[in-house]
C-alpha cells in the first residue's frame, strides 16, 4: 500500500476544538479514512454509505472483507434511514444504552452500500457516547462506519498511540483524544431474532438487556473452545486480538493459579525463556519470575477491562515468548475480559491444579538450636543449588529470645566460600500454622523429636539426614574455633547437596514443561 501523510491532531474532549471535527468531518465526506476515539475503543471511520471508503478500510486495516463494519450514528432519527423491521424493543434499548457501548443488528435498508456489511443484508449500528465521536459523525453527515483502529489482528487500540503504531501512514487522519474509558469494543445485541442474541459480550451485560427487555439469548461460542460451531458475528470467528506471544490463561481458584503460574514462571527462568505474566494488584506481589505486568485490580473489573489490550501490546513490545494470564471474575464487564482474554489465547488453558499437584514441597524450613550459625548456613547453601522447583527457604531456631545476626564465624566461613548471612536474624520457630506443602528439617535428632511432640499439626518434620538419606554427622561448631565452623560448613554443603538431589528427584512434571512453554 502507498504511504501517504497522516494528519495527527490532539483534541481535548471537554473543549473540542471546532476546526478539527470539521476538517477530519470533510475528509470523511471526501471518501477519506480517520481514526478517533470513542469510549470502548478507538474506530477506523470511513463514510458508511459510501462503498469505495468502506473498501479502504479493509485496506487499511489488512482485514478480510467478508467481516462487516458497525455504522456509527449521532441521532437516534437516522437508525430509520439505515434500518428497517425495527423491532419494538429497540426503543428502550436505545433510550437505557444510546448513546453507549451497545451496537444493535438488524435488517439493512438500500441506502446501506453491501461494501460495508460485508455482503450481509443487515447492518450493525452503534451510538457511541464520547464527544468527540459524536461531533465527527454529525461532521461527516450522519454515518460512519468504523472498525476497531488496529491491524486486523492486533489488540484493539485503546490510546491514540496504539493506533499511530498501526496504521500511521495508511490513513488520512488520527484524532488523538487521550486513553479510552471502558477499554473493551461494544456489546452486540442482534435485534434481528426474538428474544435478541448477545453475539459479542461487552460493558452491557446480558443481566442489564433482561432488566430493560427481558431475558436474551447468548451465543454459545462466546466462551467457548468449540472451532466448529461458527460464531454468528462473523468477525468473532478470527483469532482477533492475537498478541504475538503465545498465550495461555491459567485456570482455577485463585491460590492454585498464582502457585501455578510460579511454577512455570520458575520453569521458564531455568531453561532462560521470556515469559509474560498477566496479574492484578492483589497477586503481584506472589511473581519473582518473568516480566509481570498489573492489568487492574480485581475489586473492580472495569480497570482490567481498561488495561488490558495495553498490556498485551506492551508485552508484544517485549519479545516474550509465552504470557500466562490469570483468570479473572466473570460477573458484569468480567465476561467481556474473559472472552477477549479467551480469543487472544486461542482457546488455550492451563489446568491451575493440574500443576500445582506436581509439586510437592514448597517451603523449607531448617530448624536449629538458636537459629545464629548452622540453620542458616544450610538455608543459604541450599538457595545455591541448582533446584528444579522453586522454594521459599528460610531457618528457625527452638529458642530465640530476640533477633540477633549470625554467629561472625560462621559469617566468615560462609564470606571466604563466597556467600553471605548478613541479611539474616534469628527468629523462633512457630509452627502454628504451617501447612503440608512445608517442610521442616531440624539439625539434630532431638529437635526433631520435640518438634514432633509439640506440633501435631505439623505433617512434615524430619531430620535434616533422614530427609537426604544421608547419615553424615553435622558437627555443632558452638564455641569452637574457626576451623570447626569450616567443618561443619563442609558437611551442610554435602548434606544441602544431598538434600537438592532428593528434592529434584521428585519434582514431577519436567517434561510437561515443553507442552506450556
Ligand atoms: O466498540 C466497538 O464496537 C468498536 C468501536 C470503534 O465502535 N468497533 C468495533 O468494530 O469493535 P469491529 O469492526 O472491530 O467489530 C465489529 C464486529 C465484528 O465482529 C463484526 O463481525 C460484527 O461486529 N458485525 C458487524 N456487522 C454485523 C452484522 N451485520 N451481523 C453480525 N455481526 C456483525
Ligand atoms: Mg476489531
């Protein structure tokens, strides 16, 4: 396609800048193509009842054809010169939506061009609700037809910038009007059968249509993997909103999938993939692994809805390999995000608890006397392994009275093989909520024995040997000279070495990586 000039103007929504709309309007008039904002996402606008402009589009856009255009209108009079067999519902739908993210379907009149309905004989029309939306449209006479401004293909664009990096030098004008609101395209309703069918779920949720007009029906290929059922929206049926990592949305109660996405984030990191996690607010902080983008909160679907495609795309501009999203609520707008999240993915899932049983262990704890010198040797030697699952490894001690740093001998053991404990205190032990993916090793057999008898809630207490399999003796250095702490280092390093090959010897799963990654 032939690059020409793109004319990109900054318009501020609550004094629009009246010189614009009417040049962008006279473009459109002349056949011409102009992005601009609405309140769900930004449009590719051509003059919807012209068929050559509407063919531009597909141009532009690299779209196929056959995938019909939403005419956009600024008067809820002109649905009539578009439409016809408007069913009795339309009204209050109009009067609860319009203008809003709801597109309506139904039979097209003649004035509506084939070229825009991509051949069908109805037509989908939207009354968006952004100002600046709707002074174009009454600028380029009434009607304009308008995609999402993206590559065919690419995450809908939610800021002005998403759509300078696709289609800059492909159209005429881009009307930049700052980030979108709700962030995910419209609803659409089709008017055209009884009760009306949502084909694309949206901010307009099937409980608000049934609280206006009674119940609708749903397409069923909305949330659903099923490739041979033809989705009735015909642009549903394209793996839309593709970003060019794989994809795949981790599934299950919320603990599952955050330990779950640890796992392959780990995995990942081991065989030095870039990965992507999609998270929220409250899971954030859980992701050591990978590049870790926050989506929104989950108290409020609306900020996912808004944040999402931005984050794809970000992603995209990273070069990751594979992104692994959470699952996110499907209660109002939730749906909208779980179907965009669904199509990006390409119907791909992860079963959260299909990974998380792989793992057996996920904490280690050595417990010591007062927690000043071997528990924290063998916690910071085992971090040093090459492990093949993740563990959060930490050490107590049976008696601690108040947090003191390490012992300085065995600091300086540890300094002159090249580790360090100087971020490590002392803490008592407490094992009153432990729970059974831990496991507690104690350095002696007594400690162990009293572990036993005081925590019965406790699943997993053994010795340090016992759990290795090893019964190489580790010397207590307490008041000893230096040497004896160098001993006593020499045989945790055997022992944690031990201990990382009974670990690794029972992580399950390693070959399934290659299937998620
Ligand atoms: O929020 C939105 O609706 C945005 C903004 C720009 O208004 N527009 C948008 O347009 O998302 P687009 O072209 O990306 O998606 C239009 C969808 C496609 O899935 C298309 O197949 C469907 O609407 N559609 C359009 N006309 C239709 C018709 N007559 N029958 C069934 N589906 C139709
Ligand atoms: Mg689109």
């Amino acid at each position: 396609m032939k690059f020409m000039e793109t004319i990109i103007k900054k318009i501020d929504k609550n004094n629009i800048e009246g010189n614009t709309i009417r040049e962008a309007g006279e473009i459109l008039k002349n056949g011409g193509l102009v992005a601009f904002p609405t309140e769900t996402v930004y449009g590719l606008g051509a003059n919807a009842l012209d068929e050559e402009a509407a063919g531009k589009t597909y141009a532009a856009k690299g779209r196929p054809s056959d995938n019909p255009l939403i005419v956009h209108i600024c008067d809820y009079e002109d649905l009539r010169r578009i439409a016809v067999n408007i069913p009795p519902e339309t009204d209050a739908l109009a009067a609860h939506f319009w203008p809003g993210p709801l597109t309506m379907i139904f039979q097209k009149s003649d004035e509506v061009p084939y070229g825009t309905t991509g051949g069908l004989d109805t037509v989908a029309v939207r009354m968006p609700s952004d100002p600046v939306a709707l002074a174009l449209i009454r600028a380029a006479g009434g009607f304009v037809s308008a995609p999402s401004a993206n590559t065919s293909g690419r995450p809908s664009p939610t800021t002005a910038g998403h759509v300078i990096h696709d289609l800059e030098g492909k159209i005429d004008m881009i009307i930049d009007g700052g980030a979108v609101d709700i962030g995910v395209e419209s609803t659409i309703l089709d008017m055209t059968v009884s009760p009306p069918m949502i084909l694309r779920p949206g901010a307009v949720t099937a409980e608000m249509f049934a609280e206006v007009i009674g119940p609708v029906d749903i397409d069923r290929t909305i949330l659903n993997a099923e490739s041979n059922i033809r989705p009735k929206a015909p642009g549903m049926k394209y793996r839309h909103y593709a970003p060019r990592a794989r994809m795949m949305i981790v599934q299950g109660d919320i603990r599952d999938e955050i330990l779950a996405i640890r796992q392959l984030a780990y995995a990942a990191h081991r065989r030095k993939k870039k990965i992507g996690i999609i998270a929220t607010s409250e899971t954030l902080p859980f992701y050591k692994y990978g590049i870790v983008k926050n989506v929104g909160t989950r108290e409020n679907e609306k900020t996912i809805a808004r944040n999402l495609y931005r984050v794809l795309r970000e992603f995209d501009q990273e070069d990751v390999e594979v992104i692994y999203s959470e699952s996110f609520a499907m209660t109002g707008i939730g749906k909208a995000v779980m179907n965009r999240l669904e199509k990006a993915a390409g119907h791909q899932r992860i079963d959260a608890a299909e990974i998380v049983k792989l793992q057996q262990y996920r904490r280690i704890i050595f417990v010591s006397g007062t927690d000043s010198a071997r528990g924290p040797i063998a916690a910071e030697l085992l971090r040093h392994q090459d492990l093949l699952q993740e563990y959060v490894v930490d050490s107590r001690g049976m008696v601690v009275l108040f947090p003191e740093p390490v012992n300085q001998k065995a600091e300086a053991v540890m300094r002159s093989a090249g580790m360090t404990m100087e971020n490590h205190f002392s803490q008592q032990f407490d094992g009153e909520s432990i729970p059974d993916d831990t496991l507690v090793l104690a350095l002696e057999e007594g400690q162990k024995v009293k572990l036993r008898a005081e925590y019965e809630n406790i699943k997993n207490i053994f010795t340090l040997n016992e759990f290795a399999q090893d019964s190489l003796e580790i010397p207590n250095p307490y008041g000893k000279p230096l040497a004896a702490y160098g001993e006593c280092l020499e045989a945790l390093r055997k022992l944690t070495g031990a201990l990382a090959e009974k670990l690794n010897s029972m992580a399950e799963g390693e070959e399934l990586w290659e299937k998620y990654m």
